[in-house]
C-alpha cells in the first residue's frame, strides 16, 4: 500500500476518455480496475465541450448531454459519477484543456482577436491544429502570457469547479510551434509563456493541483520550475531508443532539482493501434522496466490500454496475461517506490558474469546484453537488471507490436564490485513470485561480491545492503 502524505509524491497517473450514457456499475467497474492497478491521479481527456468554454450551459444549470470536440456525446452524470467513483477509492480527478485552445466560435462567447497567435507579423494567418472532420473544429492558439486570455479561462474554468468537484487541472500543449507572433506582431517565446501561465493558474485556484505536458520536452525547462505538482512528458521521436526514455526522466529530475516526480505519456504499438489488435506484451514490459527502474511513471491504463496521442483510441486490445503482468509491476512500483523514486543518486556499476549465461554491459547497453543501472543510498545500492538480450530493435515504441519476448535466463552467476562489507543481498522482480523479495546467498572477497541471479524475464533487482 501507498500511505504517502500527498498524491503527488509517487504519481501514478490514468485516464479516462469515454463520458457515454454509462452505468454507475460501469463506471465503478472502471475505477475498480484502475485502482487495482494503485493508480492515484486520473486525467479526463475531452471531457469538455468547447476547449474555450469547457462547461456545456451555465454554473446554474449545466447541459445534461453535450458534444466534445469531435461530436461524441459526453453526459454530465457519467463524468459526475466517475469523479465520485475516483474519489471514493482515494485518487484524484484532473480535468484536461488546452492552454491556449480555441474553436471556431469562440468570439461569440466573448474572445478577442487580440488574444491569439499568428503565424505572422501582419496576423494575416492565426497558428491552428487543424482538423478535419467529424471534428466540430480545429483548435486556434492564443497566447498562455495574455493576462486578459488568462483572465477569461479562468473565469471559465471556475465555472468547471463550481460543478465538478475536479481536484485540479491537466495543462495540454502542442510542442514547438515555430516562429509565431502576438497581435500586435511580436515575437512570441511560447514555451517561456508557460510558466506565468501556470502562475495565473495556481494564484486564483491555489488549493487546485496542476500539471502540465511538456510534448517532446518543449518547455520543460521552464516549466519544471513553475507551481506544477509533478513533470508529465509526451515523448515523441526525438527520443526513440530506451536510453533516450531514461534521459527524459533525468532531465527532468535535473529541471526540477530533483523535487519532482516525472509522467511519461509513451504510445507503445503506436502505428499498430490506426488498426485492430492486441497489445504487444514484450514492448510494453520492456518499455515499463525501463521508465519505472529510472524512477518514472508511465501513463498507459485507462478504460482501455493507451497507444496513441487521441486518447480515445482503443483499437488495441489487451491480453489476460499481459494484465496479470501489469499488477506486478505497479504492484511492483509501489511496493519499492522510496528505492525507486524517492532519493539516492544514480551510480555505474561494475557487473561481470562468472557462467557466460548473460552478458552484462553498464547503462546505456547495447542490443543483445543485459544493462546494469541503480543507485546508491548512504547504506545500500539498489541494482537493476534490464533484460536486452533478445531484443529486435532499441527503440522503445516498439510502434509496429514486434518486439520479442525475452527467453528466461537461469541462475546466472555474477561477481559485483563493491566498496565496504556487506551486510545482506536481497533479490526481487516484476516477473516472479508477484514482486516479493527473497535473500540471497553471497560470499565476499575483498571488494568483489559472488551471488547467483534466481531468474531473469525484463527485470531484476538486487540490493545490497552494508
């Protein structure tokens, strides 16, 4: 169990995507499965009506049913009920918008010209994401630094909390929009908007939470230091292989001094989910290995498992076994959470095999070894041990859903440097006995200690204690 004082010390954090004429047995279905996997804060992607103006009616009487952007029918009782379901096992709801959204009639219910970027000097052409459709509209950017736009969503998002009880907001991007500019024809630095943006935020809502994507790290830098709760990264190509997915989660801790705990919205099988089918165990286990024994959490469960940036799509499938492998890990992720997320420093270290049963290679390893990452913490070090054996490719995505299951190694004998005489080693993984722990026998020589590895699928850890 995570008895942590605050939510956002180990975020572990899910969606929700769908607000049809559900059940309050369906909705509570949903949550029971999301908290069976300890998930602890929920975004509610397109829950809203316009991004504009998220609230479909008035505070005093909100629409019953209403459209979300691309016409799908949201009920206010569905999104009611899984707020009330959240909060009734202990998570937190966060609505989501833009930062900058909106629609096409967006100046009927009062947004001005003078609020938007452009795409250049004249404001002759307003910087959009278009869309085509069954999509009511595309989205047209204004500026997150414009007090009065800030102003205006704010008013509108209070209009949202006085109600839906939300305990915060999910703050969307776009990425790096090139050069763009203000109405008045000045250069606009978008991802040095985001931080007094975020300040408005808290200033009116303060006992809000807040978070905000940072979409293939633009404006992260800038963002880590602003009044959000914790990082959230959408990672794009510009970081495609598993070194690269831990170097978002380092960065990050970088930005942040290392008082914030980062989100990574990672699309495995992601060209595989524009078709129907399942999810590729391999990629995913491998993907969660890496990103949860670097001290990340991954945002991929929701009323279907997530391989794409809309987060409705759910044309993916997920297989019973690879369900049952998901409770370990996050049964995994919280039982460890303080040697995985909280503190110590990240450290090499010396790892050779003594059988040739596996090759070992110290972070960042390269195809066909077993990588060596950790820790060290004033009394232990914590060892991780990422099975890359028999993998077809390093890049994370695995976007096409081949990526191979790893053959189990055996009993491998390995040698570990150490520095001081150790007093204990204990072994567990995601991949055996549910996470428990197990000691393990070792003999000690001087710096060197002799151990046997039970079993490895993805991952181990070992922890040596002095």
């Amino acid at each position: 169990m995570d008895v942590s004082s605050d939510w956002t010390k180990f975020p572990r954090y899910g969606f929700l995507s769908s607000y049809g004429d559900l059940s309050k047995m369906q909705v509570g279905r949903n949550i029971e499965i999301l908290n069976r996997y300890h998930i602890n804060g929920v975004q509610f992607y397109d829950w809203m009506h316009d991004h504009h103006r998220p609230l479909a009616g008035t505070v005093d009487n909100p629409l019953s049913q209403w459209p979300d952007l691309i016409g799908r029918t949201n009920y206010l009782s569905t999104v009611k009920s899984y707020i009330d379901a959240i909060h009734g096992r202990g998570m937190k709801a966060m609505f989501y918008n833009l930062a900058f959204g909106a629609l096409s009639n967006a100046a009927a219910d009062g947004v001005k010209e003078e609020w938007y970027i452009f795409k250049d000097s004249n404001r002759s052409v307003k910087d959009s994401h278009h869309l085509d459709s069954p999509f009511r509209s595309s989205i047209y950017l204004t500026n997150p630094a414009n007090n009065a736009w800030q102003n205006y969503l704010i008013a509108r998002h209070n209009d949202v909390y006085r109600v839906f009880d939300f305990d915060g907001y999910h703050i969307d991007q776009l990425g790096n929009r090139g050069m763009v500019y203000d109405y008045e024809g000045n250069v606009v630095k978008l991802d040095e908007t985001y931080a007094p943006f975020v300040a408005a935020m808290k200033q009116y809502e303060s006992g809000k939470r807040l978070v905000m994507n940072a979409v293939g790290q633009y404006g992260q830098k800038y963002i880590a230091k602003s009044q959000v709760d914790f990082l959230y990264t959408e990672v794009w190509d510009e970081s495609k292989t598993y070194e690269e997915l831990a170097e978002v989660i380092h960065d990050n801790n970088a930005y942040a001094d290392n008082k914030k705990q980062t989100v990574l919205a990672a699309y495995v099988n992601y060209a595989k989910s524009n078709s129907s089918g399942y999810v590729n165990a391999p990629g995913v286990l491998l993907t969660n290995a890496v990103i949860f024994s670097f001290g990340g959490a991954h945002l991929e469960l929701g009323e279907h498992y997530l391989a794409n940036e809309y987060f409705p799509n759910s044309n993916l499938q997920i297989k019973r076994e690879l369900k049952e492998a998901l409770v370990c890990y996050y049964d995994f992720l919280v039982a460890y959470q303080n040697l995985l997320r909280d503190g110590g420093a990240f450290a090499s270290f010396s790892v050779q095999s003594v059988d040739n049963r596996a090759r070992f290679e110290s972070w960042p390893s390269s195809q066909g070894t077993v990588a060596v990452t950790g820790k060290r913490f004033t009394d232990k070090e914590v060892i991780h041990f990422l099975n890359f054996s028999d993998v077809n490719s390093m890049e994370w995505r695995d976007t096409n859903g081949i990526q191979k299951e790893p053959a189990m190694i055996i009993g491998a004998g390995i040698k570990v440097t150490v520095n001081s005489e150790v007093k204990n080693v204990w072994f567990a993984s995601p991949d055996i006995n549910g996470g428990a722990a197990r000691t393990l026998d070792f003999t000690q020589a001087e710096n060197e200690v002799r151990l046997t590895l039970p079993s490895l699928k993805y991952w181990d850890m070992i922890v040596i204690e002095y």
